[in-house]
C-alpha cells in the first residue's frame, strides 16, 4: 500500500488483435466437439490449447498463454451471435 500515488512498473498486456481473436476463435471453433467431451483427459485438452496457443501467437505480436487464449476466445464464441 506504499504505492498508492506513484505508478506502478507493472504494464498491461496489449488487446487482442483481432486477427488473434480470429485465429483463437476458429482453431476454438475446430475443436470443440473434442473439447466438450467429459471422458477427455486433461493431457489431450491442454495439448488442445497449446497447439491454438501456438498458432495464435504465430499471428500476433504479443506472446499469449493457453488461459489468455481460453477466456478471450470462450468470450468472443459468447458474443459472436450477438453481432450483426
């Protein structure tokens, strides 16, 4: 609490672009029969979201981790019917 008026060093990450929405939200979308199964171990869905972390990071410019790319894609899939 003894920062309280002075700038922290912590820095935000960036916002999604949206080509990284795209991306996550398509490789999301490929995946999501195998994903919402309840007999999948945690090792093949992990796996899952590697290889989404993977290609998303291949298109943006920010380094994401697989819980970026999860809550950020599962939030874009929520809202996609909502969009004109």
């Amino acid at each position: 609490m003894e920062n309280l008026g002075e700038q922290s060093d912590r820095k935000r990450r960036m916002k999604f672009e949206a080509i990284e929405l795209k991306v996550s939200v398509e490789e999301a979308n490929k995946h999501t029969a195998e994903l919402q199964q309840g007999n999948l171990n945690i090792t093949r869905r992990n796996a899952i979201w590697e290889a989404i972390c993977e290609k998303v990071n291949a298109v943006g410019k920010t380094t994401r981790t697989k819980d970026e790319i999860k809550a950020a894609s599962s939030i874009e899939r929520a809202l996609a019917p909502l969009r004109p």
